[in-house]
C-alpha cells in the first residue's frame, strides 16, 4: 500500500470522526500489512469479501476503470454507507 495511499485514507477517516466526536485513529503500520495481505489473497483469487475470522474490523473497497483513486475517494464510498446504521445502537440497519 502506498504511503501517500494510507495517509490520505487517515486524514479522510479523521475528518469525518472529528464530525462524530470521535477520537483520531493512529496508522499502524502492522495493521497496514494484515490488510494488505488480505488484499492482494482477494486480488489472487478475482474476489471481494471479507475474512470470516478477523479480530479487526474491516472496509472494502474495489474500484475499476481508473488507473488511480485517492485515499478520500475510498473513504467516501464507505461513509456513504453510514445511511444503513443506526449509530444509536451501532448495529447495521
């Protein structure tokens, strides 16, 4: 995963949890690794799911067509799903 990939995912995920009132998260680069090596099995295998045994929780994100997408664009498309939450109970809707 490229630095300037990961960076950008973090500082979209922390502007969107300051709106949350929710603490910043810190990039660790072990969870980096975990993830990317989740992502390049699902590349191998042409798919896109999530693991069934994973002691983190997890977003996915695929996009074709464009040789390049942004960190902010990645983050996006998953905050879009936030409508499906109630955040009351933190349980999808």
């Amino acid at each position: 995963m490229a630095d300037q990939f990961k960076q950008e995912v973090l500082a979209e995920h922390n502007r969107i949890r300051v709106q949350h009132s929710a603490k910043p998260l810190v990039l660790d680069e072990s969870m980096c690794l975990y993830a990317q090596s989740w992502a390049n099995q699902l590349a191998s295998r042409n798919t896109l799911q999530h693991r069934t045994e994973n002691e983190y929780g997890e977003n996915l994100y695929v996009q074709f067509g464009r040789t390049q997408c942004s960190g902010e664009d990645a983050v996006q498309s998953w905050y879009k799903e936030l409508k499906d939450y109630t955040l009351v109970n933190r349980i999808r809707a």
